[in-house]
C-alpha cells in the first residue's frame, strides 16, 4: 500500500497540472482593415476555434479568431456585410496569414539549396 501512494501523488499532479494548463487557446492574427500584413496576434476564446482571413475586394484584410462551423460565404457575407471576398479559415495556431507569405517563405527554403549547390560547382 506504501509503494502506490508514491505514485499516485504524482499521477494525480500531473493530470491536474494538464487540465488546468492555461495555454490551450488557438492563437490567430487579429487585425481589422488591415492594408498591409498583420502581425499582432492574440488568443482565441475557447468558444472560437478558427482563424480566418478574408480579403475583401477593397485590399482590405481582416484577420481575426473565428467560428469554425461558421466559416461558409454566407454566414461571413452577413456578418462583414460585404458581397466580394475570399476567405480562409484553418485551424492552427497563427495559420491566417497572407497565403503569398507562405508560398515566398518555403520558395526561399528550396533556393538555399540550390544557390549552395551552384556556388560549390562555380568554386
């Protein structure tokens, strides 16, 4: 009886510790009529599951923490009371970024190789 309850203690602890870890919310972009790209962040309540990004047709953006049952063209319509857009919603931590900033940063990630290779071949 002695040897279970050195391990209960900590089990116990432990389970505590995971529920009541504060950290769990998503974190998403959160800017509203954003021109340029957004780079303040915040977390999600745990009633928003989503993030999203929509592009209005204006060049406005709007990054903000989202519903993730909500994210259709109607309901986004509705809400932002605009009639153009595109939209992406994800469910990653800071995944509503501008998709072009995606695609450049892995572009850079494939050319490093390849400049490396062409600089051992030229020297």
């Amino acid at each position: 009886m002695g040897s279970r309850g050195g391990f209960v203690l900590p089990g116990l602890l432990l389970i505590l510790t995971v529920l009541c870890h504060s950290d769990y919310g998503l974190k998403c972009y959160n800017c509203i009529n954003q021109v340029s790209q957004c780079n303040s962040s915040s977390e999600c309540p745990p009633d928003l599951n989503a993030c999203i990004l929509v592009q209005l047709e204006s060049e406005l953006h709007h990054y903000r923490c989202w519903t993730f049952n909500n994210c259709n063209y109607d309901y986004i319509a509705k809400t932002l009371q605009e009639k153009k857009f595109k939209y992406k919603c994800c469910q990653e931590d800071l995944c509503n970024r501008n998709a072009g900033t995606t695609v450049s940063g892995k572009t850079v990630l494939l050319v490093i190789p390849l400049l490396a290779a062409a600089w051992n071949l030229c020297f």
